[in-house]
C-alpha cells in the first residue's frame, strides 16, 4: 500500500506501522514539533553558562567579593541559578554549578567555588 510522508510530502512503501519515508523525515518532524519547548530549555541553559562563567571570571582563587555592578555589566542575571546552600549558621548561598554567591550588605557579593564537601 502506497502512503505519502507527512514529513516531505513523498510517496513510499513499507510496513503497516510506518509513518515516515525514511529516518531523517521522521527526525525533522519530531524535532520540529519539540522546538518551542527545547527553544526555552536552551535559553535558560544558557543564562546558567554565562552566570558560571561570569563567577569563575571574577573569582579566580576561590573566593573574591565582587561590586554587584561588575557581574550585571557582564550579563549576569541573578534570579536564574542550578541550586541553593544553607549553611549550619543558615546563611544562603546561591549557586550555578560549582561555583557560588551571596548577596552581601551594600552593592557587594561574596563569590565562592564549591568545595568537595558541599553537597
């Protein structure tokens, strides 16, 4: 029985079940109907990247306080970050993978790198 792909449009042959021409058509339709929703996981990832690597840039020893200025003028944006840290004092860290921050009083905050014992 001849069938036209949804994908592209041909016709083709082949099992019942079969939906598409070939795999990359199958492939270019799923990916296609995920893209929105991969479109916003990448943006968010990304901001995840820049925020690390905006901590790593500024904290080259393991930890440096930083005016809150520098981080935004390069792109840091402080309401994304991968998980948060209280401390037995309970101070909260915020942190985009390894490395971490706190908000200090003022305009500064205290840029760390995650130890191994951080959990």
């Amino acid at each position: 029985m001849k069938r036209i792909c949804p994908e592209c449009g041909e016709e083709y042959t082949g099992r019942s079940d079969k939906k598409y021409c070939s795999a990359p058509c199958r492939a270019s339709h799923h990916n296609r109907a995920r893209a929105g929703e991969l479109s916003f996981q990448r943006s968010v990832n990304n901001i995840l990247r820049n925020n690390r690597n905006v901590l790593a840039e500024l904290n080259p020893d393991g930890k440096a306080n930083v005016r809150r200025d520098r981080m935004i003028d390069r792109g840091f944006k402080f309401r994304y970050f991968t998980n948060e840290y209280v401390t037995r004092n309970g101070t909260l860290y915020h942190f985009c993978y390894d490395y971490g921050y706190r908000v200090e009083e003022g305009d500064w905050v205290l840029v760390i790198k995650r130890q191994e014992y951080v959990e």
